[in-house]
C-alpha cells in the first residue's frame, strides 16, 4: 500500500470537520476543539492507565447516541474538562446538537492530558480559564489552523523534548482519507535513544518532520527505558488524539480505526500506554465519501490509521517551539 499526504496534511483534510486553539503561554496551556460540520459517527478507545475524559461512555457501539458535534483535547488535567462546557455553549448559541423533544443538547466528549506542573503559572483564582478556551476554540474554527505550541499541546511535555498539537493526513489506494490530531505529552520518547531521529520515521512522507533516518547500527540507548520524570509518582502524562476518516463506517468501525490508531501510539512513542499516560483516542467518520470498503481496504484503512497517528505524533514534537519557562527543550532547538 503507497500512501500520500492530503493537501493540507491536517485533520481538516477529511471534509466536513474544521479545528480551533485556545490557551495561554504564560498558563503553559490550553484546548482544541473539533467541530464536525454536521453529526458524524464516533467512538473512543483508552489504553492508557490514567485517562480523564467526559462523555465517552455514549461512543460505545452498544449505546444509543450514534454521533456527536465536537471533541475536545485540552490540558490543565480534571480542570481541563470544562472546556466542553465552552465549546458547548458555543454550539447551542448555533442551534446545534441533539434534538430532544424541542430541546437541543450539544454532544461534546472530551478528553484531557496533566500539564499542571510544567513550569506556567496556573494561579488561576476560583475558576480555570478552559471553559472560555473551550469557547473561544469552538468559535475560531477552521479548516486551516497551525500545529506545535499552540492549543492542548501549548503545555505538552515528553522524555527530553517539548511535546505540542500534531496532524498529519492519508489518503489511501482506494481514495479514502484518513487523518489524526493529536496532543502529545507522553512520559515516554519520541526519538530513538539521545539522537533526533523519530522512531516514526519509516512513516515519514517527504520532509514533514525533518527526514532524519534512523541511525544505523541503532545506539545502545535506543531500547532504554526514558522516562519524562523518574519521581516516585511521575503523573505528569497522556497522549490523546482523534483519527478520521471520510469513509462512512458505523459506531463499531470507527471503534476499530480508534484501536488501530494507537498502534501508532505504539511506532511513535517509547514507551506508550503506560499505567500514568491516559492515552485515548476517539475514532470520527463523517461518511462524506460513502464508497464501501471492499475487505482489503479495510485493511488499508486500518493501516493507514496507525501510520498516519504516528506521523501526527512526530509532527507535532517537531513543530513545536520553545516559549518563557519550558522545561524541557525544543527538538529545533537541540537538532534544527
């Protein structure tokens, strides 16, 4: 199977959804949001060992509500989950969401990662501030938005490097596009060893994270065991992401495209799915191209949501940029 990147190698590559970015550098943190252009198919899948998430149990197949109107990816841990609320409000001011006997109740599952203690200021006062960046998130979406230090990967941080908001695109032999977001703030790597090169690197497509191969013999390092913080409780972790597609799958295949995607998870970041990562990802298709996937291309689908996460992941550390009181370095700032 030959892949190639969708035109603008973002999420937004599959029609019909469209991604904006709240937060605050002096914070250290922030939200993105997801809005789906019209109700699409969702489901979620968590491998990791400490998630923090909001209304996730209704993406199950077994479950009544088939499709949602936004997804959330935000920092600041629990207080984090409020930036749904925002983005909510933002979508019942549009009249949009789930028809209940004349009432209209936006869904909005969510999904957080911990960066409270990463170096910004979260002397907040009584509330945080994610409602509002679930808000003004919701209200700034587009079809084009940036990637690296902006958004939920404002505060992201992995083993020895700043992590950020990736994304990345696919479009398979059969003409279906699958894409990924995704918030990285792993506690494990995501290069191989002490050297700059990606171990999402085989899946690299042209130059999108710098073209460095892996380094052949491996280092002696390249299986060691990194970890972001090696304190008795190291907490301060999770990867969560969406995969999407435009191929019209029902709730139990875009469950199925969520669980493929973390093998991407698991090319792009060593170690992952630890007991103190919430890595999550929920799986959206918005049936915009609603050809069958004969088997095979199922296959190919599935493939491409594990290589295309990988790529979202690298991306994201790649692009991400140093700001006022990191604490950990920029990859351009060690390898650019």
């Amino acid at each position: 199977m030959t892949l190639i990147a969708g035109p603008r190698n973002l999420l937004t590559d599959v029609a019909g959804l469209r991604v904006g970015h709240a937060g605050d550098l002096q914070l250290n943190s922030g939200t993105t949001v997801v809005i789906c252009d019209r109700p699409t198919v969702a489901a979620v899948q968590v491998l990791g060992g400490a998630p923090g998430t909001r209304e996730t149990d209704l993406l199950e197949p077994h479950n009544s509500v088939e499709t949602v109107n936004a997804l959330v990816l935000s920092g600041g841990s629990a207080f984090g989950l409020d930036a749904a609320s925002g983005a909510q409000a933002a979508l019942r001011e549009q009249g949009r969401g789930f028809a209940v006997r004349g009432a209209v109740v936006p869904i909005v599952p969510a999904a957080i990662l911990f960066d409270l203690v990463n170096g910004g200021n979260k002397d907040w006062g009584r509330y945080p501030p994610y409602r509002e960046f679930g808000y003004e998130a919701a209200n700034a979406a587009s079809e084009d938005f940036p990637i690296g230090t902006v958004g939920a990967g404002i505060g992201g941080l992995t083993a020895g490097l700043k992590g950020g908001l990736g994304s990345a695109s696919s479009v398979t032999p059969s003409g279906h596009t699958v894409a990924a977001l995704v918030a990285v703030n792993a506690t494990g790597g995501v290069t191989v060893g002490g050297t700059s090169a990606f171990w999402a690197a085989p899946f690299e497509l042209g130059d999108e994270f710098g073209r460095v191969p892996h380094p052949h013999p491996l280092p002696p390092d390249a299986a060691s065991v990194r970890l972001k913080f090696r304190d008795p409780q190291p907490l301060e972790a999770t990867t969560i992401a969406i995969i999407a597609t435009d191929a019209a799958l029902p709730k139990a295949g875009a469950k199925r495209l969520a669980i493929a995607a973390h093998d991407g998870f698991s090319r792009a970041i060593w170690p992952a799915h630890t007991p103190v990562d919430g890595d999550l990802v929920f799986g959206l298709s918005t049936g915009m191209l609603s050809a069958p996937c004969a088997p095979e291309g199922l296959i190919d689908l599935y493939a491409a949501a594990a290589s295309t996460m990988a790529r979202a992941i690298a991306r994201g550390v790649y692009a991400a940029r140093a700001a006022p009181g990191d604490l950990m370095p920029a990859w351009h700032d060690l390898y650019g």
